[in-house]
C-alpha cells in the first residue's frame, strides 16, 4: 500500500524538507563560491542589488517570526521587505505560509500566485509554490489550475514524497484511475528510497 499513518507520512514529509532545504543551501552556496560572489542566497540579477540585501535583512526577521508562531508581525516584515525589493520570489512564498497560517486563504492564494508567476519570470523555481498554490485552487474546486500546478510541482522537484503524494490523492478524488495508479506507484518509490536512506544515516 502506498499510504502510511498519518503520523508517520508527517514526520517523514518534515525530514524530506529539511533535508531539502539542507541540500540546497548547500548548492547554493557552493555554486556562489564558484562564480566568486560569496553569496549563498543567490542576487537575481534584477533591480538593486542594494535594495535586495536589505529586503533580505527583513525577510530574515520575518521567517524568525514565523518560526515564533507570530505570523500577524511576519506579515508586516514580509510587506516591506517585498516593498523593497518585489522582485524575489521567495518573499511572497513565505507571505504565503503566513497567510496559510492565519487561516486567510484568499490573501495567500495571491502571495502563492505572485511567487509562482515571478518563478516563471526569472526561472527561479518555488516547487513549494506550485504545490500550496495547486491546493489552494484544489480546496476551492477549480480542478483544471490545479492539476496544472500538481503536476508542475513533481516536476520542478520529482523526489518530493509531499508533491506527489497530494498529486496522488487528487487524482484519486478525480477517479483518473490509470494517473492516479501511477502516481502512487511514484509515492511507493520515494518512501522506499528515504527509508533506505534513513537507514543509511543510522548507521
């Protein structure tokens, strides 16, 4: 069977993420040193540079926020760091989270559709974007957008256990039975492949 307790398929989503998270913090910084920047978070190459650095300065409060569980004052950081610069996209998916957990879909159904259209722009991929977005949309009906960004989301990040997980589960309230088939033969795949490698780090 493809689907574990729910407590389970919780804690092994959050170590998926985080160890995402780890990896690509660490290719960003190694792909920083190597063009000689320094620069871990990665200057998009758009506006100021200036303007950047300090609009991360107050993402950076923002996110210890929201880490806080206080998402009303992550909000208020997250407006003016993108008043500053509104050109990264990372601002507004994190907007979006604060939203989420404030209960205001509607507002972060519009940070999430920000974030995804400057993703498209500058070719700055969110997969996290398509995917809350794509639930977002899920959760109101409107099942064409958001079988479009299900499926972009296992795309942008083909090993995420989340994506193609939520993918799965709304292909199978749509009764697409062959898709929804092969989308949990994907999820079988990638739990097998993190308990080998869980089992890796044990040792």
């Amino acid at each position: 069977m493809y689907r574990d307790g729910r407590a389970q398929r919780k804690d092994v989503m959050f170590l998926t993420r985080y160890l995402v998270a780890v990896v690509a913090s660490m290719l960003l910084l190694a792909g920083a040193w190597a063009k000689g920047t320094g620069d871990p978070l990665g200057f998009p190459d758009v506006g100021s540079r200036k303007d950047w650095e300090e609009a991360c300065l107050i993402n950076t409060r923002a996110t210890q926020e929201m880490q806080d569980g206080k998402n009303k004052q992550a909000i208020t950081l997250l407006k003016q760091a993108i008043a500053k610069y509104p050109q990264e996209t990372g601002f507004y998916d994190n907007l979006g989270q604060c939203y989420l957990a404030t209960g205001d879909n509607k507002a972060a159904e519009a940070a999430y559709r920000q974030a995804v259209q400057l993703s498209d722009k500058y070719g700055v991929k969110y997969p996290d974007s398509y995917l809350s977005l794509a639930r977002l949309y899920d959760k109101r009906g409107a099942v064409k957008e958001a079988d479009g960004l299900y499926k972009k989301a296992t795309k942008l990040n083909d090993g995420s256990l989340e994506a193609w997980q939520a993918y799965a589960d709304f292909l199978d309230a749509q009764k697409r039975l062959p898709e929804s088939a092969a989308a949990k033969k994907k999820v079988a795949e990638l739990q097998q492949s993190h308990k080998q490698f869980l089992k890796r780090l044990a040792k």
